[in-house]
C-alpha cells in the first residue's frame, strides 16, 4: 500500500522556448526578407537559386519533422553552413541568442504547425 506522503508527480513545464514561426515571421517583417524563399526564386528572379531556410533546419534538427518538437539553433550550425544560412543562422542568435554555460550562443524553440 502507497504511503500517505506519497503525491502523483503533476505535468511540469521545464523549457522556456520562443515560438519558431513567431521569430521567424518577425525577423522577416524586420529585415525585409523570406527564408522559404531567400534569393527570390519565386518572387520573380526565376534565375536565382533555390534558397529555402527551412530544409536547412530540417538538415541541422532532423527530430521536429513531427509535429509539435523543440530544438536549439547554435551557432554550430553555421560551421559548415553556405554564406546564405549563416547570415540568417547570425539574424537569429543575434536577435534572440543567449549564451549557454559553454559560451556558445543558443536559441531554444518550440516548432508547430
């Protein structure tokens, strides 16, 4: 028999994370860019190369294919990044990165659609 004492655990919320769409369509509104569509492929410059940011997200947290996941950006991801990514890997961590105990920049994120 369970002791007196003993509490069922409760649902915790233990991540404090920005909402990725959010960022994203406020960082585009801000600098006047679109991240599915970098170098404007479709918005009339067909001979531009397809630049869409969220496959490179999709590459760097291959986990939030499903709905509803977190992941962090770091500036890790911008290592091995083309100069396109790494520009818009910066406009994140520079706008809403903080530094991790490793002194790494980092953005936690929450993912949903």
């Amino acid at each position: 028999m369970a002791s007196p004492a003993l509490r069922k655990p409760a649902k915790r919320h233990h991540i404090a994370a920005y909402d990725y769409h959010e960022c994203r369509d406020y960082l585009q509104a801000r600098d006047g860019y679109d991240e599915r569509d970098y170098a404007g492929t479709f918005a009339g410059h067909p001979e531009a190369p397809y630049q869409d940011f969220w496959h490179f997200v999709l590459t760097q947290a291959p986990h939030i294919c499903s709905e509803g996941a977190f992941f962090v950006m770091e500036d890790a991801w911008a290592v091995d990044a083309e100069p396109w990514q790494q520009a818009i890997v910066r406009t994140y961590l520079d706008a809403f990165g903080e530094t991790d105990a490793d002194g790494e920049r980092c953005i936690d994120f929450y993912v949903a659609w």
